[in-house]
C-alpha cells in the first residue's frame, strides 16, 4: 500500500512539474477527456473509422453527379504517358508538352519521346552538380546548412522545367523506340538509392581530399574519375545513351544525333523562350525570384520565376491554350482528388462534417505551415468558359497511364485551381510586357532548402 503511494505522490510531482513546462498536467488531462462527449453519433463514426478509410467516409457523393467533361478551349492530345513507378512527372509533363507541338506540326497521329534518354544525362548531370558543389563548399563546416542540403539531398529522380531546358538544351531527344524504358527506369527507387549512397562516400572522399590542402584542379580530376562510376552504374540501369540513329518521316529515312534530332523538328530555346510563373501568395507579388542551386546541371541556370497573383496567370494559361499551346504546370496534386473520376474539387470530401471541426487556413498559411506545396507537374491543356469568358474548371493530360483518372486526365474546378496551382511555364509570346520587365528585375534569391521548391514527383 505505501509502495502505491508512493508511485502516486511521484507521478503527481512529475505532472507538476511538466506543468512548469507547458505539459499536460493531470487537472488538464481530465479537462481535455471531459470535453469528448461520445455521443451515440461519435460511436457511430468511430465504428466506420475502425474498418474503413478516412476518405472513403467523407467523399461527398451529392457532389458526383457534378461531372462536365465538355470544354470551351482544348489543345488536341494524342496518347496518355505513364511514368510509373518513378518522380519523372516533371520529365514526362516537358515532354508532352514538345510532342505536342511536333504532331501539330507534323500532323502526325502519335509521337513520344524517350523519357529514359533524357533521364539517363539528368541523373548524370545531378551527380556532377553535387560532388561540384561539395567541392565549392569544401571550407565550410559538416554542419553548415549548405553542406547540410547537399548531403541530404545527393540525387533525386524529381524536378522542374529547368531540368526540360537544362537537359534537352545540351543532349538533345529522341524518339522513344530509339532508348526504351527498362525496369530501372519506370522503378526508380532502388537505383537512385544506391547512386545517392555512392555519392554520399565520394562527397566524404572529396571533403577529406580537400582538407589535406589537395588543390582544386586535383579535386576536379578526382570527381571526373566518380563520374565513370555513376556513369557506370547508371548504364547497367537504363542502357547507355545512343549518340546516333536513323528516323523516318513521311518515307524518307535519315541519320540523326539527338541535338540534331531536336533542332530539325523542334528547335525551341528552352531556356529564353518560356517564362517561369508562380502563385505563392505568401511572398509578395510583381517579383522575380531565384532559387539558389535549383537547376538539374552545374553549368545551367537556377530557375527563376515571377510570382503573380492568379487570376493573371490565368490570363496567360488561356490565351496559350485558345492558340493551341499546351503548358508546364505543376499544383498539389492530392489535395481532394478523387483519383477514380479524375476530378479535382473542394467538395470532393467534407471533411469537416465528418471530423466536426473546421480547417480554415488559406493558401497563404497552408504555405508558410508546410501543409501545402507543389508536388505534381502535369500537361496544362483545356479550358471550359462560361458567357462572360471566366474559368469554370480546367484539364490536364496527366502521366499515370491511360487507365488512371477521366481517360488518363484531371478535371479541376477553377476554385481548386485558386487555392491548389502553384507553378506554370508559358512561351513568352503570351505573356505580357509589364510581367516581362519584372523579369529584368535583380532576382530574389532563395536558399535550396525553401520548402516551396522540393522536386515534383
């Protein structure tokens, strides 16, 4: 009996003195378990949650029957992708919106591109990038939140249109029978893991180099000799790249390297022709930012971007659209998606009237609070406008397979798209001059590490 006691006066005096520190004390606990209620309608709803999704309960079926797959504007799309089990969105979305432009061009009936062509070099030149920047941050600390970034982020299959015009700006494309996928490709998980572990021991190799007063140029040699072996390791994976192939169009067949390839049926300048936009109502608007070391090649161009409200990048996505022009466009994609429809909407789920609470945070604080940011970049490529030429809701052709969604597309209404888009990438014949001088701007730079810019998947 004293030993009980004494256990009590002892979780009381550590109760206490939780309390001294903003613990839950036991007066607190037994406020807190007062205020639950279990009425028969809480035991009703704890019933269902013990043996079915969250989500499954709070689908809100009177909103099914609001399903409109017509649109006013829509950009011809052939064939759905599918970059399987892989963080390729960003790699697929550029792609498709160039194969877009070649078959209208061309009038063909189908076109795609070899997503594992491009992913090869991408991949080789993000190893380059992070064993070049633990070489440029060599005198800095193991704890220095730069060396920090790198360490923790070596590799990644993810991404943004800086990766489209990075990449394809320096190797080229080609046609996707010429460099199919492999295993490794659509399954990028184990790959990239072992390429980051490797990568991870050659940074420590390269530190420990360096802090023996081994010079730079030494340095650099050092890092051309890992190169070969992520080269290797990425070869075994998804096959080494071509350097020359025949094509054949309309009867005639010729030899073509990739740059070649691209600059005959293509040619875009990726790099000056697109403007960058972004909806981020948490920085202030008519700025351009820059986002320090946020490209997918060492000797590129750190994407920078010009943050607007929405309605006048709306302005920009239809008008490239009414001319047939499908865009880069990147959202946080699983925000109320009913992924077997395909439809993104607020009133897809009610999960306030199921939890009984409310969740009231706008963009704005969903984005400082970390609970919102791109994660998805898809094909931006119909419209639906009313009488008055307002938005009603919009299309994407997606690359989750031609099963996946509405026939391998995402519906969003024009609500979802205000509070859930984030980036988009426009040619610069339509936007505006007024945003174009924005662009003359002296950048706002951004750390890597800002939570706004991690890679879509």
């Amino acid at each position: 009996m004293k030993k009980n006691i004494m256990l009590a006066c002892l979780m009381a005096m550590a109760l206490g003195a939780q309390a001294q520190q903003g613990g839950i004390t036991q007066d607190m606990l037994n406020q807190i378990k007062s205020s639950y209620k279990h009425t028969p309608a809480d035991k009703a709803i704890y019933n269902a949650m013990a043996e079915t999704s969250i989500a499954v309960l709070a689908k809100n079926h009177e909103n099914l029957a609001n399903f409109d797959t017509n649109f006013t504007n829509k950009v011809v799309s052939h064939g759905i992708t599918d970059q399987q089990q892989s963080g390729r969105c960003w790699l697929f979305t550029g792609l498709n919106v160039l194969r877009a432009q070649m078959m209208a061009k061309y009038g063909l009936d189908e076109m795609e591109f070899s997503q594992n062509y491009c992913f090869f070099y991408d991949q080789l030149e993000k190893a380059n990038l992070f064993l070049q920047g633990i070489i440029d941050t060599r005198e800095k600390p193991m704890d220095d939140k730069m060396v920090e970034w790198l360490f923790r982020n070596p590799i990644s299959d993810g991404g943004q249109f800086t990766g489209i015009s990075d990449v394809i700006g320096k190797y080229g494309v080609v046609p996707s029978s010429v460099m199919p996928e492999t295993y490794s490709s659509e399954n990028t998980s184990q790959i990239a893991r072992l390429v980051g572990l490797k990568l991870r021991e050659f940074g420590l190799q390269l530190r420990d180099e360096a802090a023996k007063g081994v010079k730079v140029s030494a340095l650099e040699a050092k890092k051309t000799e890992m190169l070969s072996t992520v080269y290797r390791m990425l070869a075994l994976a998804f096959g080494e790249p071509v350097e020359r192939f025949t094509w054949t169009m309309n009867g005639e067949t010729k030899e073509y390297t990739p740059q070649s390839f691209y600059q005959e049926y293509l040619g875009n300048d990726l790099t000056n022709n697109y403007v960058m936009l972004m909806n981020d109502p948490s920085r202030e608007y008519y700025k351009c930012y820059e986002i320090d070391f946020d490209r997918h090649v060492y000797d590129g161009k750190n994407w920078t971007y010009v943050n607007l409200p929405v309605e006048d990048i709306k302005a920009m996505a239809i008008e490239s659209i009414k001319d047939s022009t499908m865009m880069y466009f990147s959202c946080d994609v699983a925000k109320f998606l009913d992924s077997k429809r395909g439809t993104l909407d607020l009133k897809n789920f009610d999960y306030e009237s199921l939890m009984g609470t409310t969740f009231g945070m706008n963009k704005k604080q969903r984005v400082q609070t970390f609970a919102s940011g791109s994660s998805h970049a898809m094909t931006l490529m119909a419209v639906d406008l009313d009488k008055d030429g307002k938005p009603k809701k919009w299309m994407v052709e997606n690359s989750w397979g031609a099963e996946a969604g509405y026939k391998g597309h995402l519906i969003m209404t024009d609500e979802w798209f205000d509070e859930y888009m984030f980036r988009l990438v426009v040619e610069k014949k339509y936007v505006p001059e007024k945003v174009l001088n924005i662009l003359k701007q002296k950048p706002i730079r951004l750390p890597a590490w800002d939570p706004m810019f991690a890679p879509e998947e």
